[in-house]
C-alpha cells in the first residue's frame, strides 16, 4: 500500500517560505536601482516601463540575454557570490551599447536545486550593482528551486536586458569604411568568457583556487578569475549620442576574429594587431600551452571593447577613455586577421589568425 501522509511542497524540497524571505530581503536592492521610467518596486506579474519618462521620443527598443557560464562554477568553488550577478548585467547591457542602445531595465533568472537564502541574496545583490552601474532598473525576476535538477550548492543564472536608441540613431556599421580606426578599450579580466577552458587549466595544474595567483600578487587565483565583467554603458554613451563613433564589438566569446567582424559591412575587413596581453592571459597562454589563433578566437585577451571610428575622432576618444589603437579597417573579405610579430603570444615566429565572416 503507498504511504497515504499528506504531503506539502516542502516536502518535495520546494519552500515557499524561503521564497518569500529572498524576495523581501531583494526588494530594497531593486528599490535603490530605480530611474526615470521605473520604480523598480517587486512583487507584481510584471515590471512596467515608461520611454516618455526616460526622455525618449521615438525609441526602437534593443533586447539581450545572457547567462555568466561556467564562471559561476569557481564562483561556487569559492564561496564567493557577489560579483557573479554584475557579470550577468555587463554581458547583456554591453551588448545593448553596441547597438548605440541605452539600457534601461533588467530581469534575472535564478534557478537552484534548493534556495540558499544567503546565496541567493549576495547573486541579486550583484545584479542590483551591476544595474546600477550601468544606469538600468532592476524591475523583475524569477526564482527557481527545482529539486533533482541541480547538485547541491550549483545554480544557474540568465538576464535579460531592454535598451533604447532614438530612430536613427541606432548603430549598424554601415557607415563603416576603408581607413577607420579601431580603438581597443581594456577589459578588467577574462570577464565572463572561456571559462570551460581556464577550468580545465586549473584542473590539469591541479591549482589551489584559495593559493595567491601567480599573475597577480596579493589576492587569490579565485579573486583574480572572478574579477566581474567590466561595464561600458556610462563612458561610451556620450560618444555614440555625439556620433562619434561608426561601431562597436563587445569582445565575448569567439575573440576579436568573431566578433569584430559581426558589425562591419560587407567588403570590410578587420586588421589587428595583437597587443601585448596582460598578466593573467599570459599565464593561461603558457600553462595551457594555448597557440596564439586559438587565443585570438576564445579570450578577450585584454580588449573587451572594440570601437571602430573615423582617424579624425581618434586622439580625442583615446584621451578621454584611456583606450588605445589596435587595428585598421580595409577593404577586402568581410572578416579579421589577428597579426603578431616573432615573440607575441608565445609564438617564435610572426603568425596571422584569420576569420571569414
């Protein structure tokens, strides 16, 4: 005979309790990420938006989602979960600047196998940063507690982000031509990218994430890996309202050889010289003995912006925003090459890494 107790969703491993406590906990968090349009108050069906109150007149809206992959899990290796949830924001609101789209609201996702109320509250308290940070309003989310679909401890994030550009002010890359310059703008780390293969790298090294990194003295190889995604919006948006720039590529996964060439027209071409990369790339590029094409097409490598821009906005661009020329735009194939002298990026002979778009 099967057990006739009654049974509850606790007893399923579902707590609505628990629910209840994060979203109380969160609410002053989207409370303080509130601006013109929203009141980024929780608790309704859905979150509302006003473009007039933003001061927009004739808005196309920009949407983008993305999760953090698997950096979430040295994240949960280490404890440490309060910078995860301002890479969710920077992945999808960088995406939305690259459109010339202001952000201006975000939703997240958290799912789990059972809500870890302090967990939970640090990954939001991230989110509410990043939104901050990046001037949008945190207006909704959802909070999922599947027991049986994770292990204990992992959970999984998603964001999505709505921007807006006045009609025509949009940017599309066609404007895009033989001669124009690319500008690189640092990234602050590996941002939220290639971390499949940075994981096997500690994993073949058998790397103590709580030992000093060795490509950065005074914090932990965990600290310096999970440095949070940089976020852009503020600095570019004035060059992009004043149309001072052509284009932009956020530098995600696939590298300068994929994503460069996603906003140029056709018949351009990206040319690149490699930079020199930082310390913490040069450690990955040496203990994973990665060849220098397949840096180029699975890191940022330093660059987690590219900005394509006529020479004459070139000086006052680079002043203003510390950044640095990087390449050209020609005329050819639609696509890029990565070019390095003898030395660079490991290599003992000058190499080109290319991709036709």
């Amino acid at each position: 005979m099967p057990d006739k107790t009654p049974l509850t969703y606790a007893d399923a491993g579902v707590s609505i309790a628990a629910g209840n406590a994060l979203v109380k906990r969160i609410a002053p968090l989207a409370r303080a990420t509130a601006r013109p349009g929203a009141d980024a108050e929780l608790g309704g069906f859905g979150g509302f938006f006003d473009p007039r109150a933003a001061g927009y007149k004739d808005p196309l809206l920009v949407a983008a989602n993305d999760g953090v992959g698997t950096k979430l899990k040295l994240a949960i290796d280490t404890g440490k979960h309060d910078t995860v949830g301002i890479d969710l924001v920077a992945m999808c609101v960088n995406d939305l600047i690259v459109q010339g789209a202001e952000p201006l609201f975000f939703l997240d996702y958290f799912a789990s196998g059972k809500l870890e109320l302090e967990v939970a509250t640090a990954v939001v308290a991230g989110i509410a940063e990043g939104c901050r940070i990046a001037g949008c309003a945190l207006i909704g989310g959802e909070t999922a507690e599947m027991p049986g679909m994770y292990a204990p401890g992992d959970y999984d994030l998603a964001g999505f982000a709505v921007g807006a550009v006045e009609r025509g002010e949009q940017l599309t890359g066609d404007g895009v031509a033989d001669g124009d310059v690319l500008i690189g703008i640092d990234a602050s780390g590996a941002h939220s990218n290639g971390f499949s293969l940075i994981r096997r790298i500690i994993a073949r090294h058998n790397s103590d994430l709580s030992a000093p990194a060795p490509f950065a003295p005074g914090i932990t190889l965990g600290e310096a890996l999970l440095v949070p995604t940089r976020i852009y919006v503020r600095e570019l948006l004035p060059f992009v309202r004043a149309g001072k720039v052509k284009a932009m590529a956020h530098i995600t996964g696939g590298g300068f050889l994929e994503n460069i060439p996603r906003v140029l027209p056709k018949g351009m071409r990206a040319i690149v010289e490699a930079p020199t990369l930082p310390p913490l790339f040069d450690w990955l590029r040496s203990a994973g003995d990665i060849a220098a094409g397949e840096m180029a097409r699975t890191f940022n490598c330093g660059t987690g912006m590219v900005l394509v821009v006529a020479e004459k906005e070139v000086n006052a661009i680079i002043q203003t925003l510390s950044a640095r020329v990087i390449g050209r735009v020609v005329a050819g194939v639609k696509g890029c090459d990565v070019t390095g002298i003898a030395g660079s990026w490991g290599s003992e002979a000058a190499w080109t890494a290319s991709h036709d778009a």
